[in-house]
C-alpha cells in the first residue's frame, strides 16, 4: 500500500488537529503564564487579558510613559496632571485654583480618593535654582498651594557662620548667649549689646561712649550717672546733685524771684546802665506791650506816652525821694508821683545891738545908743542840701 503525503495546510492559533487523504493540520497549544504557545498580540495598555502578548509598539509607549512595577498611571505634564495619581510631572509654570505649582514634581496620590484628596507633593525650582517646595491637596481634592522648604542657601543654619536676608519676626523670646551685635546701616560700624563683669551695656562705636544698665537699678554713660523721673524733686532748698529741680521747682523759684523785685519797684545802682530786668528811671516813653507788666503796675502815672502805644518812666535823675503821704497830711495834697519844688520852712533871724564908749568930747565918756533894721550877708549855694553820693535810679519792668 502506497500513502501519498500531500501539502501541510498553515496552523494558526485556531487550528485544530484534522487529517484528510492528502494533508492534516495541528492544533498549537495556546500560551500561558505556565504552557509556552501560540499568543495573540494586543495593541493596547489597557486590557486586562493574561493570556495575550503585548505588541512591540506597547512595549515601546510602556518604556517611554508608564513607570515600571506600578499600578497608577505616570504623568508628563500639566494637561495629563491628575491629582488623584501618583508619579512625576513638569507643569513649567502652571497652576491650579488659583494657586501656582513647582515646576516640577514628584506627586503621591491617595489611593483611596480618585479626585486628589490629601494628596502631597514634592516640587522643584526650575533651572540652576536650589528651591525645593512642599504641595499639598485639602479633602475635597483641592489645591492649596505650596510651601518653601529650608535648604542650606535659604535656612538658618544651626552652626557656622551665615548672612540672613530679610525682615523676620520672632513671636516666642529669643535667646542670644554671646550678646547682640547690630550695624548700622550702610556702615561699617557695630553696636554691641553684652553683659560685662557686672551690669549690661550697649556701646555706640562713633561716640565711643556706652550706655549701661546698672544691676541696681540705676544708668549711667560711661560711668556718669542718668538722672531718671525718680530722681526729680519739687523742693528750692536741696544742696544735692543726684537730684532734678522739676519746672515747678522753677515756677517757684522765679515766683520768689518776682515777689522780691515786683515790677515798678526802684532801686539805685553803682554802674552807669541799668542791668537786665531793669530800665532807667529817667522819663523815657516805652512801650505798653513790651513792658506790659510795668505798665500794669504804673500805669500813666508818671506820663501817658503818646497816649496810645506808650507810656513813661518816673524821672528821678538829680531827685531826692520823699515818702508820699498817702493821707497822713504832713504833705498835703501831694499825687503819687507828682514833682515838689525846693523851699525853706518859713522862718527869722534875730540882728543884736552893739554899744560902745564915745570919748571925743572931752574927759567924761558917754554912751551912745543905735536901733536899727538890716539883714544878715549871704552864704551858700543855689540849693539846699545834704551830704550825698550820686547813684544811678533804675525800674524794675
């Protein structure tokens, strides 16, 4: 008996085991995780068919999109960012709600929550900058914004030496162990604020001077003593000078210092001008507003001036003072401040008779008797006087 081979017909993942008078085919086993076979090739990342085998152009999209030996998607740039997922982005600028995003960031998201709840980021500065920044999602799956973290150029560091830029407030106390040194600005100078052997100080390098404070209580700069609000006293007749003499202390003293030498009182100096506060008694018109007090105390007593902006002074160059009256009529009606004349006190001089002997008739001597009215030969000046030094006689103003 002769067989005839015939021509194998062509297998593929649907062939069966057949035979026929002049060809047959195989049924090829199919693949599995466990059998090697004949597998179908899925163009797609999203089946979940286990017995399929990826094309190579899926493996490609695998390699260049997908984070190996991860269940959640991985993430290039802003449009395909989704909060919800995990894995790296590049927003370059981007925001949402209102809120900027790091340029770049390594994102976890909640695997709990599709719409980004609690989720955090990691993000970067963009470029040569060393910015590193914390991002974070609320629990409705809203962005909140980022925070800076501290990084060796933007953190205060806890050893070494370092500049920090910026104005920065410290809500608690602040400890400083070695003292506080300050510049000032644009200088190259430092005050310095340090406890030295006893007492605190605070120098100032351009006056070379510092200011202290006293561990009992007191201040002092440089060694000399800061009288303080306590050290004031009210009193006029303290010999002390840890004290202050306050400006009532002063109101009093010049008080006294008026009452002593109220205004219109006059006196007689030995110099030839009047000293501060004085005016020269000689009959000048002054003025009514500049010696107001003066002419509130005198008035026109002595001469009203131009009867509108001034008034005069007493005359008493070349005057004896006489004590006015004031009602007690030895010197009648005399006004304060009125002139008086010179005059004698009405009074006689008695003349006497001189009698002599007449011998011109013979031996016996005779009397002879004369009665007669004359007067007396002149004596003296053109006034009358006492003995006096001339004194030069000043109001007070």
């Amino acid at each position: 008996m002769t067989l005839a081979l015939g021509t194998p017909g062509t297998c593929s993942g649907s062939t069966t085991n057949w035979a026929g008078s002049d060809t047959h085919t195989h049924q090829l086993a199919d693949a599995s995780p466990t059998v090697a076979g004949v597998a179908k090739l899925i163009n797609n990342l999203t089946t979940d068919d286990a017995n399929s085998a990826l094309s190579a152009a899926m493996g490609r999209k695998l390699a260049e999109e997908k984070i190996p030996n991860t269940t959640q998607d991985f993430m290039r740039t802003l449009g395909e960012f989704n909060p919800g997922k995990s894995g790296f982005v590049r927003t370059n600028g981007g925001s949402l709600n209102g809120n900027s995003l790091p340029s770049m960031e390594i994102h976890v998201g909640h695997p709990s929550y599709a719409n980004g709840a609690y989720s955090r980021g990691i993000g970067f500065a963009y470029g040569t900058g060393w910015g590193i920044y914390t991002t974070a999602w609320d629990a409705t799956g809203n962005y909140r914004g980022y925070k800076e973290i501290l990084t060796e150029e933007n953190g205060v560091m806890l050893t070494g030496n370092q500049t920090v830029g910026g104005k920065k407030t410290f809500s608690e106390s602040t400890d400083f162990a070695g003292g506080l040194r300050i510049s000032g600005n644009n200088t190259e100078q430092w005050s310095g604020f340090y406890r030295g052997n006893a007492d605190w100080y605070w120098n100032n390098p351009i006056a070379g001077k510092a200011l202290q404070f006293n561990d009992d209580g007191t201040l002092a700069l440089s060694g000399d003593k800061i009288l303080l609000y306590t050290h004031r006293s009210n009193a006029v007749n303290l010999d002390r000078d840890d004290k202050i003499a306050t400006s009532k202390a002063v109101k009093i003293v010049n008080d006294k210092i008026e009452q002593a030498a109220p205004s219109g009182e006059v006196a007689y100096f030995a110099g030839r001008n009047a000293p501060a506060g004085w005016l020269k008694a000689n009959g000048a018109a002054v003025s009514r507003t500049t010696y107001a007090d003066l002419f509130a105390a005198i008035g026109t007593t002595y001469g009203a001036g131009d009867g509108r902006t001034t008034f005069n002074l007493p005359d008493l160059r070349g005057e004896f003072i006489r004590s006015w009256d004031d009602g007690r009529a030895i010197d009648r009606n005399r006004a304060l401040g009125s002139w008086q004349a010179d005059e004698f006190r009405s009074h006689s001089h008695g003349i006497g008779v001189n009698r002599m002997p007449d011998t011109d008739r013979g031996s016996n001597s005779s009397t002879v008797s004369v009665d007669t009215v004359g007067q007396t030969d002149p004596a003296g000046g053109i006034e009358t006087r006492p003995r006096n030094i001339a004194l030069l006689a000043c109001i007070k103003i």
